[in-house]
C-alpha cells in the first residue's frame, strides 16, 4: 500500500503524500467513518468539517471617518455653485 490511514495502536503507520490522505479521508468521511478514531495527520484532522472562520459570522465593512488615514486630508468647504438666474 502506497496511501495508507491506520488506527492507533495497529501495526501499519499512516503513509502517503498529503494530497492522497485528505482523498481517502474525504472518501471515508463520505462512507460515514468518523475521523476521529483514525490516525490522521494533525492537519487533516478537520477534514470533511467546514472552517470555524467560515461559520462565523460576517462583520460589515465600516466606512472609515475623517482622520482615520494618517494622509487624510481635513474636508475642505466645498464653494456654493453659482446657479444661474
């Protein structure tokens, strides 16, 4: 076996690239094996789980104020236009 996923405790280690081992872990996941009783590389663990970062919520872009940009310039008072008569 090139590409491997043992359990812990068995006499075969993990083996294969990472690409190859987060494929069999998708497939497993896919046939309803539960990740964590195989011995997965640490950065495979979460295979299959969507990204805490991804769950959590949006926060809205804020516009940014007057003087928050260190090169900001003060606002200027913008001259009346001349409307004609």
């Amino acid at each position: 076996f090139s590409v491997l996923i043992s359990r812990p405790g068995s006499q075969a280690a993990t083996r294969g690239n990472s690409k190859q081992l987060e494929s069999l872990a998708r497939a497993m996941k896919q046939g309803g094996f539960d990740l964590g009783e195989w011995a997965l590389p640490p950065e495979l663990k979460n295979v299959g789980r969507p990204d805490a970062d991804a769950m959590a919520p949006k926060k809205p872009a804020s516009k940014p104020e007057a003087g928050d940009e260190p090169n900001a310039e003060p606002d200027k008072e913008t001259p009346p236009q001349a409307r004609p008569d």
